[in-house]
C-alpha cells in the first residue's frame, strides 16, 4: 500500500507569466494594444475595396493576402494581452483586482477588435465564385483558403454590420456574469467536518478510499453549492437568454448549430453520435455500475461512489517527478519528437498545477498565439487521474506547438479535432500504466480507464443532453434552481443507470459544470474526441511504424483541413453511423474485460 506523498506541494510547479508581461502596469501590454489599433486602421483603410475588386481576380486576391496577414498580426496582439489577463486571473480569483484587470483588457480588446468587423462581412458578401478567382489569382491569397473556408461557414447567419457591432459591444458585459458565475465558485468553502475544502479539493475527495470521506465531502460539496444556487442560477439563465435572443436573430435551427458551425461538422454526425452513446448506455454504463457495486459489495452505489476506488486501500499516489517521466516516456514510444516537445513544458516554468486558495478549478492547456508558446493549467494532486489529466493538457500543449508553424488563424483546430490529441495522450499514459501494473492492479486499472470512458463519453453526452433541455425549457422563461436540478437529476439518471443512487444534494452538481457557461454545447467534443481517438488507435495496433508520421501530420496541420479530409488518411469516416457504434463496441468489451475478472 502506497502512502500519500509527503510535501506534494514543494515539488508541483507554478509558472511564471514573464515570457507574456511582468505585470497588469507592464508597459508592454498598453503597447500591444497600441499596435493592434494601428494595425486595425491599416486594414480599416481597404474598407469597401474587397467589393470593389470583385470583377478584378488579381487585384481582388493581393487584398485578400494583404487584409487577412493584417487581421492576423491584430489578432496576435490582442490575444497576447487576452491570454495574460486570463491565465493571471484564473490563479487569482479571490483576487478583485486581477478580476477588474481581466474585464478592462476583455472591454479593450473588443473595442479595438470591432473596428474591422467590416472585414469578414464584406469578405462573405462575395459571391464564392469570386473568391475562388482571386485564390486561384493570387498563391499568397491562396494561403488562406481554409481559414476563408471556416468564414464563410457563417455567412448565412450573419447580420447587419449595426446588429454584429451592438452584439461585438455587449460582449464584456455579459461576459461579466462568466466571471461572476467564477468568483462564486472560486470562492465556494465545502465545509467537511473541521476541514475547509476549494471545489477542486471537494471534488478529489470523492476518490477517496475512504467511503465515510467520500461522503462528507460529496454532502459539504452539495450544501456550498446548494448555497450559491441562486447565483449560480441566475448567471446560467441570463447567459442561455442572451444566446437566444442571438440565436434567433441569426436564424440558426436549433441552439447546438452554432457550435456544429465552428467546429464544421454536420448535425446528423453530432446526432448520430449522440444516439450510438445512449443506445449503449445500457451496455456500457448500467452494467458497469452494477458491476462495480456487486464488486464493492453493495446493492447500489451512492452517486459518491462512482469514482471510489474498488477497495478501501489507499490508491496508488504518484510525485511529480514520477507523473512526468511517465508522460515523457509514453509519448516517447510514439514518437520521440512529440517527447521532447512535452519536456520542454517540464524544464520550462509553463506549468501550474499546484493547487491554491484563489486558484479556479479545471484543466487547459492555453495556446495563447502561434508566435508565443502555450501554457498548461491544471490541479495536480498525485492521484491517478491527474497523472492522465497532465498527459491530456500535454497533448493539447504538443498539438498547439506542432500545428504553430500555420499561424494564429490556420493553427486554430475546431474541436471536433481539438480534443484528438490530448485524449490520444491519456491512452498512451494509461498503457503504459496497464503495462507497468501487478497482476493484482490491473482491475483496479481496468476499472479506471473504463470511468474515464465512461466520464469522457457517457457523461458528456448527457451533459450535451442536459443542455439541450435546459435551453428548449429556458425558451419559455426563467428557470428556477430546483427546475433545473429536476432536469439534471432525469438526464444523469438516465445515462448512470438502476445501480447508482442520486443521493440529495446532488440535484445541485449541475452548477460546477463550467463548460455550460463559458461554452455552451462544447461537450459533446469529448464524446466525439474519445471514440475518435478508439479509432485512432485500431489504426495504430494495425501499424504502428506507419501511424506516427501520419499522426503528426495530422496535429501539424491544425484546422488546415475538415475533420473528415484530416481522417481519410486513417481510413476513418465519423460521418457514419457505423463509426460511433464501433466506438462504443469497443467500449463494451473494456466492460466484458472488467466483468471477466470479476
């Protein structure tokens, strides 16, 4: 038995923001905002010359290269102070001044950005012929012809260049009750017992060993929220509101298909998805909770049980230094390359992932700009999980810098690839974990790459089915925290099973779920990364010398290519239903494996 690692805190880094500014008064952040606004009037100046070249292919296409390499030297700019302002205040939260900083940059930042909204609205006022001409007129127009592509997917749900100015210069305001929904959580106090715990201290408590500590902390976790629920209730209303009336105006067919525009995929691939994952939720989910509690020798399990280990003995506990080789050496056996990216993240203060007071919950790996580096933000605690949760953010960190040489605006992956390489890595590292355990390990091993399936997969897709009902009930009017809860309490029912009791208190778990107001609808990229990446694997099993170049072509190429074009060197096609259901086939024998032992 692994005891728990003394002094964890002294060996966990935290990074320094120096390589971006050394301070919110750092000169430097006044000057890019300068630079930004004069970058902007250049652009500004080609106003109505796009339309005008139209007939003219040549002329047209050099002030396409011309306006796009200048709307993205802007865009480095402001992101730049965007990131700083963000990754300060995210480590700050108890801190009002970083809070006022961030929003005052947010303001800055949108106020400059929409001197040039004039940009993409006449670019989408060509007709796609013309466009076409002047690519085909001009190779350094060419260039952009993706970034074009992803535009002009929105052309049809554009509005007046008045209306997209209102909506440009409302965005810091309700950007304000994310960050008021943030300070609420950043503050929230679970008092367990004697102990005062953060959310993300509440949270690792429920993998206690310790059934008694699972519970206590699953119960103070509930109370802090349940506390807060009007807050945090008001803040996901107002939010689902402002979207609507959006959404509306911009005429889309349902309050997902802003999201499937950004990311490019179809609607009936996100259907299709979301159809396979709870057509199997009987086979995959139920019968693991039952399972597991057959295993833990109850009847049922108690929602804090769903991530409890299979025995009460202390969890194997993992330092620093130990989470770091593992993740090198695995991403190693892919490819050395993608290894030695990573390292630099370790030998460089671009981590923080001790955990604090005033630090926010989660996990991100921040690409800021290409011409920067990102920087990787998480909890890390020693347990298993955030060995996995380090190696998911490396991949993110690897797929950023690899697919940087593009350029700000090429580099960009929507998500339905953005999520590949990082859920990649996690499979990489729990291998090696599986490889590396004794006989008696493996099915507590196995039992936890199933839950991360299982949280990757079923979970987000109900929580994608959570909001879809959220937001069809919000159409009618306000809802109250207790509505709320009630639709909560159906859809994770649904997708847990017979076999795990939703004890009270946990109708209020909705309100940590960030990605619900900082990016509605984003979840379903986890399902649809997971069972992407089941393919991706077969596909390296199949050969495995022949997949790492074609892998980091495929993260080197950024948002380049469609998800679909990125795949077909795999052989892999998420268009068809076909897809999903194998990926979840191959979840199920990951269950048949676990009920073996058993």
């Amino acid at each position: 038995m692994n005891a728990p690692i003394p002094n964890l805190d002294a060996e966990v880094p935290l990074w320094s923001l120096e390589d971006l500014y050394s301070g919110p008064d750092d000169p430097r952040i006044a000057a890019d905002l300068d630079a930004a606004r004069g970058i902007n009037a250049r652009l500004k100046a080609l106003e109505g010359r796009f339309l005008a070249s139209r007939a003219d292919p040549a002329a047209l296409g050099a002030l396409i290269a011309l306006g796009v390499q200048l709307y993205e030297d802007a865009t480095n700019a402001l992101w730049s102070v965007g990131a700083y302002a963000g990754l300060a205040a995210s480590v700050s939260r108890d801190d009002p001044k970083w809070a006022q900083f961030e929003a005052d940059v947010r303001a800055k930042a949108s106020a400059i950005g929409a001197e040039v909204l004039f940009f993409t609205l006449e670019l989408n006022a060509l007709e796609d012929a013309e466009i076409a001409a002047a690519l085909a007129a001009d190779p350094a127009a060419a260039r952009w012809r993706p970034w074009l592509r992803r535009v002009r997917l929105s052309r049809p749900h554009e509005l007046s260049p008045d209306l997209e100015r209102i909506l440009i210069d409302r965005a810091p305001a309700v950007a304000n009750w994310v960050r008021l929904y943030d300070d609420t959580l950043a503050r929230l106090v679970a008092r367990v017992g004697s102990e005062k715990l953060t959310l993300s201290e509440a949270l690792n408590r429920l993998s206690d060993p310790d059934t008694g500590r699972r519970k206590a902390a699953a119960r103070g976790l509930a109370k802090a929220l349940g506390d807060r629920k009007d807050i945090l209730s008001l803040c996901l209303n107002t939010l689902a509101d402002e979207k609507q009336v959006e959404d509306r105006w911009r005429r889309y067919a349902s309050p997902v298909a802003g999201r499937n525009i950004a990311n490019e995929v179809d609607g009936a691939a996100v259907e299709a998805l979301e159809a396979a994952v709870v057509d199997a939720y009987p086979r995959i989910s139920h019968r693991y909770y039952r399972l597991k509690a057959k295993v833990m020798g109850k009847t049922r399990l108690d929602h804090w049980d769903r991530n409890a280990p299979l025995t009460a003995a202390a969890p194997r506990a993992y330092g620093w230094g130990e989470a770091r080789a593992m993740v090198l050496d695995s991403f190693a056996d892919l490819a050395p390359p993608l290894a030695e990216r990573a390292r630099v993240f370790f030998d460089q203060p671009w981590i923080d992932a001790r955990p604090r007071a005033g630090k926010q919950s989660g996990a991100y790996s921040h690409p800021v700009t290409a011409p920067r580096h990102p920087y990787v933000f998480m909890n890390y605690m020693g347990e298993r999980r955030d060995v996995l949760t380090l190696a998911h953010e490396l991949g993110h960190a690897v797929h950023q810098t690899l697919a940087a040489p593009q350029g700000t605006l090429l580099a960009d992956t929507p998500l339905t690839l953005a999520e590949t390489a990082s859920i990649f890595a996690e499979g990489l590292v729990f291998d090696r974990l599986l490889a590396e355990a004794t006989p008696q390990d493996r099915k507590g091993l196995l039992a936890g790459k199933i839950e991360d399936a299982l949280n990757t997969v079923v979970r987000q897709i109900a929580f994608h089915r959570f909001e879809t009902r959220f937001h069809a009930a919000r159409k009618d009017g306000e809802l109250s925290p207790d509505t709320i809860g009630r639709i909560w309490l159906e859809v994770m029912g649904e997708s847990l099973g017979p076999s795990v009791r939703l004890n009270p208190g946990y109708e209020h778990y909705w309100a940590y779920v960030s990605h619900f107001v900082h990016a509605p609808f984003y979840v379903y990229a986890y399902a649809f990364g997971n069972l992407l990446v089941e393919g991706l694997m077969e596909a390296r099993r199949g050969d495995p010398k022949g997949f790492a170049p074609l892998y980091e072509s495929l993260l080197a190429g950024g948002g380049a290519a469609t998800y679909v074009e990125a795949l077909v060197p795999f052989g892999l096609d998420p268009r068809l239903p076909s897809f999903w259901q194998g990926g979840c086939l191959r979840l199920e024998r990951l269950v048949d494996a676990f009920e073996a032992l058993v």
